[in-house]
C-alpha cells in the first residue's frame, strides 16, 4: 500500500511537466499509470475513445435528457425559487438529511455523499435551456468557478457558441461532446499521458469514414431501450460472449477526495498556503481556503473545484 502511494505521489508530482498546462483531470494520473505499464510491452497501442461520442455510450445522456424533460415541465421561475429556497440552508444540514443513506452505501464499493449530489441537483433546477443544464450539471467541476477567481471574467465556450436545438437532446449532448469534451480533456490526457512514456496511442473510431457512418446512423441505433452504443454491441456480439461485454462502465477514477484528506495532504496544504495564495493573486484566498477546511473535515466534498486549483498552482510552481 505504501509503495502503491509513493507511486502515485511520484506522478502526481510530474503532472506539471507532463501535461504544459493546468490540466485537470484526476484520472490523467492512472492514465499515465496505465500507459507506462503498456510501454513496457508494446511501442503502439489502440484507443477506443470516442466510441461514447460517437454512439452514446456514456450514462449521462440518458439520465440528462431523462432529467430535463422531468423539471422542465415545471415552470422556470418556480424552480429557480425552489432552487434558491435548497440552497439557503447550510450543507451541513444536507448532509445530516441524507447522512443515513450515505452510512448505507459506504457499506458497498465507495463512500458517496447524497448531501453533495442534492445540492448540486438542486441548483441546477433554475437551468433555463437544456444546454445550460448539462454544461453545468455534467460537464462542470465547478458552478460558481468565477466566485473562486479574483477578476475573473466568463469565456464563452462550445456550450454557448454551438446551437443545435434542431436535433434531440440526446443528439445534442452527444455533438457537444464531440466538439469539446473529446478533443480537450479526453484526447488531450491520453496523448499527453502516453508520449510521456514513448507510447504512441492510436484511435481507429476517429476515421473519417466511422465518423461519417455514426453520423448517417438514426438515433435509435445508438441508444435503445437506455442502452448506448447498441450498434456496436450487436457487431461485438458476433465475436465476444456477452458476459465479457455487459458489465458496469468503469472509468478511471480515483480516490481523490481521501487521497486530499490522507496521503496528499501536505502536497496540498502547502500549495494552498494562505500567504502564498495572497501573494501570487490569482485565487479568492478566503474562498479557497474555506472550501480546503470543509473539506479536510469531510463537512463537504470539495475534490473536483479544489483539485482545479492544485493543478494550476502546481503548474505555476513550476513555470514561474
């Protein structure tokens, strides 16, 4: 086990180098692991990425669309006051709400906290398009990222720039992944992981033609009866026995919250230092280090939005 965290806080440390930017996606650290274990065997190796894209294969999408067309039945100034009525009582209270069904399922796999996932559901009820629903509800570490930046100022991004409100919503997520998800954190993490070590990664969903066929290909041929990459599946099924393929999506995640709590915590501490925040001026200091304090004493999860602040500050260590 001690070796195991050397190993990974050997990583973590050159994850700065590694990726030339505040790249911050947690699961870049078993990536590289990953990639450093394939090298030893081989010099080229297959990706299967952009298969969810292209076939919708990741279970936010269903849950998403089936979501939104939940609350958006419900007008949006009602659910922007029942949002902001959740949001008025302390997470502290959320949690000891919700505190015997997290005691329940930290008996199973991992620790989850339900307190967390509420709150974050509930302010997403004041969504007012769909779009906005899942760039903040699936795809954002952070919802108030601006509050934790001095003068910041909101890019726009895909999510505002791309209007695909003529196709489905499922269609939609599924492009908006596409143009941004994949490219940016998805492509960009296994590359940079793997070229790190001399592996080159190689990515045969992203011809053009398999492209052009996924696009050609009618919804329900991706997603049926809520089971994404159905085409696939059926062509695999020729090959491979099911009980090989039809087992639960598993990521690459990690267990950042404790490691932030455990092993990690001095590496932490230190570039969350009050006075070096102060300093360097980047970060709403007082924010960040009341989120790090909720944290360290398990009143919240703050893994995601504080994990986003560590890559910077361990990228500007390096780089100043």
């Amino acid at each position: 086990m001690t070796e195991q965290l050397s190993l990974e806080m050997n990583t973590i440390t050159k994850l700065s180098n590694l990726y030339d930017e505040p790249f911050s996606d947690s699961s870049q650290i078993p990536t590289y692991l990953v990639s450093a274990m394939t090298k030893e065997s081989v010099t080229v190796s297959l990706s299967g990425d952009a298969g969810d894209e292209l076939f919708g294969g990741y279970s936010r999408y269903q849950l998403a669309n089936d979501s939104w067309n939940r609350i958006n039945k419900i007008p949006t100034s009602i659910r922007q006051s029942l949002g902001s009525g959740i949001s008025l009582l302390p997470g502290s209270f959320w949690k000891g709400v919700f505190s015997p069904l997290d005691a329940l399922k930290s008996k199973g796999s991992k620790p989850s906290s339900f307190g967390d996932k509420f709150l974050k559901a509930s302010a997403l009820l004041g969504s007012d398009s769909r779009q906005n629903f899942y760039h903040k509800g699936f795809m954002s570490h952070n919802l108030n990222a601006e509050d934790w930046i001095l003068d910041a100022k909101r890019l726009d991004t895909v999510f505002d720039d791309s209007d695909f409100s003529k196709a489905s919503f499922l269609e939609e997520m599924m492009a908006l992944d596409m143009l941004h998800y994949l490219p940016t954190d998805i492509l960009t993490k296994v590359d940079r992981a793997a070229m790190a070590v001399s592996l080159e990664t190689r990515v045969p969903l992203l011809d053009p033609r398999v492209i052009e066929f996924a696009a050609s290909l009618p919804l329900e041929y991706k997603i049926r009866n809520g089971v994404g990459k159905w085409v696939l599946r059926e062509v695999l099924y020729r090959y491979v026995p099911k009980k090989l393929i039809e087992r639960p999506k598993m990521g690459f995640g990690v267990p950042l919250a404790e490691w932030l709590r455990g092993p990690l915590k001095d590496w932490a501490e230190a570039l969350l230092d009050e006075k070096r925040l102060v300093e360097e001026g980047f970060f709403n200091t007082s924010l960040v280090r009341q989120k790090w304090h909720e944290h360290l004493t398990g009143k919240r999860n703050w893994q995601y939005q504080l994990w986003d602040v560590l890559m910077f500050q361990a990228w500007l260590e390096q780089n100043k």
